[in-house]
C-alpha cells in the first residue's frame, strides 16, 4: 500500500519552514512528511529522522527521495522520548520545529510480522521496536510482548488495560473469554485472539463500522509501547528540544493521545512557555479521507515555543 503522509499541506504550513531550518521528524515513518519537509528546508537545512523500527530506518537510508543534494538528513534508530539525549549526542542544539505523527506506518503496520494488525495470522509480539540478539539497547522499551500479556495477566488486569486504553465497553467480557480460552491452550496468534475477541462481544457489535477487535488490539500496543508516558514525556521537555519560536506539531489519532496533547498544551500556555497555535484541532477534510481513508480520526495540534 503506497503511503499517503497525513495533513501534509497543514504540517508544511504551520512548521513555517525556511531554507537552513533545522526540523525534528519524531515519527519519521514512511517517510512522506520528511520528503516535503526536506523540499522546504533547502539548501542549508538540517533534518533529523527518529523512528524506533531498525528496518524502517534501514529501509529510509536507501530511498533517494530522502538525500537531496542541499539539505543535510540524519537518520537515528531511538524514541522520540529521548529527543533532548538525542539532541546533546548528535551535538545538534535545539530545533526550529518538531512534527509528531503519532499513527504508526502502513510498512510497520504490514510487513513487520509483529503482530500489530488482526489483517494478517502473525505472532502476539506488538513491541514496536525489538532489539538484535546481539544488540545492547539504549532505548526505554518494554520488554512484555503481547503474548506474555494475554496469556499470564489476570483476568482483571486484562479488563483494565483493555477499557484503560481503549475504552472498549465489553473489555470485561473480552477478559472473561480469554481467560477461558488459554486455559485450553497457550493464545499464540493474532487470529486466534481476534476470534476469541469475536465471540465475546454481541452480535450486534459487527454493525459498528470497526471490526471488534480494534479497540483490543489497540489497547495492547499502547501498553506495550508505553505510547502514553513517553507522549507526556517528551511534551514536558518540549523547551529542550526547540528554540524559542520553534514550533512543534502533533497529529493524534484516538482521543487518549489527543486528550494529553490538549491538556499538555494549555498547562504550558498558563505557565508561559508556548502560545497554542490550534484552539480547535485541525482535521482532514472530506476530499482527503476519501484518498486515505486512515486519515479519517487524524487530529493536528500546533504550538509555538516562547
């Protein structure tokens, strides 16, 4: 599936880009909001790309779209957490714009064989980022895959991280199932547990237009990633990242990322820091959903530091 970067002409836009600037993309991705970016930022830019997926990095360091001639680009293997860390090593100083897409890639999303989608029969691993074998890791990451979760936690646990990142009505019933269901045997798969989700929830939750076990497979990867601590983190160290006037630019897409953004923002603008440059989120308009359907729940909050 080709990729199609998210409100990319609102993200061009609002990061004000210059020649020479020098641009944070967090969540580089596929890679699609870079491309533009490095465009704007020419000649004399600097950009850096941070994705905590090996292979994607891998995989941007060999696309041409990404080396023009008169913009310098860094790619880093590492979390978007750790950005002032980043910074200091790479010797780069602090950052006139920063963008965060926090909705993982198409790439990552089906070619990763970590189980994150129900798409696919893949092993319950859900980490986005996992280390070689012979790797020493700097990054923070959790060590739980998805199957240790859902065949070692209780079933209260379950229930709680289900509804806590997800706010799926019938996490309880979904537990209960689980629960059941390893008792007979070990849960291995991505399949299996979209199933087992299947025939916990009521028949008539197939009318939703999400397939039941979105809002599950979705609290696990959050859990898993700790999306929502290191989303809160890196907002609390956003004066260490940016210049004053830097601007950052955050595109969520479920309400628990958007609800932090939100808060994060306005608690920053009272203590003086930033001048919130969204009162109202910016959303894809109708023309955009209908060529990327994934853009549909995208949110963009913009900020600019003081």
């Amino acid at each position: 599936m080709t990729h199609i970067p998210v409100l990319l002409k609102e993200v061009i836009e609002i990061l004000n880009l210059e020649p020479r600037k020098f641009i944070v993309d967090g969540t580089i991705g596929d890679g699609g909001h870079a491309a533009e970016i490095l465009k704007k930022i020419s000649p004399g830019g600097t950009l850096l790309g941070i994705d905590w997926d090996k292979n994607t990095i891998e995989k941007l360091e060999n696309d041409p779209k990404l080396h023009p001639n008169e913009t310098k680009i860094i790619f880093i293997n590492e979390n978007y957490v750790n950005l002032p860390e980043i910074l200091k090593n790479q010797n780069l100083g602090k950052a006139d714009g920063l963008i965060l897409d926090l909705g993982f890639s198409s790439t990552l999303l089906e070619e990763s064989g970590r189980g994150l989608s129900f798409q696919k029969d893949e092993p319950l691993d859900m980490r986005y980022y996992i280390p070689d074998k012979f790797q020493i890791s700097k990054l923070k990451i959790q060590k739980l895959t998805a199957s240790e979760i859902i065949n070692k936690f209780s079933e209260k646990e379950l229930a709680d991280i289900i509804y806590k990142y997800s706010g799926e009505r019938f996490s309880r019933r979904i537990a209960k199932k689980i629960i059941k269901a390893r008792r007979n045997k070990k849960i291995k798969t991505t399949l299996e547990l979209a199933e087992i989700i299947k025939s916990a929830v009521p028949k008539n939750y197939k009318k939703n237009r999400l397939n039941p076990a979105t809002r599950t497979f979705q609290a696990l990867r959050i859990y898993i990633n700790n999306e929502l601590n290191n989303l809160s983190k890196v907002l609390n160290n956003l004066t260490f990242i940016l210049k004053p006037q830097g601007r950052i630019v955050i595109i969520s897409f479920h309400s628990l990322e958007d609800r932090i953004v939100k808060q994060q923002f306005k608690l920053l603008e009272k203590e003086g820091e930033l001048k919130i440059l969204t009162k109202k989120p910016i959303e894809p308009g109708e023309e955009e959903i209908k060529i990327n359907a994934r853009a549909r729940s995208a949110k963009l909050r913009a900020a600019e530091i003081l």
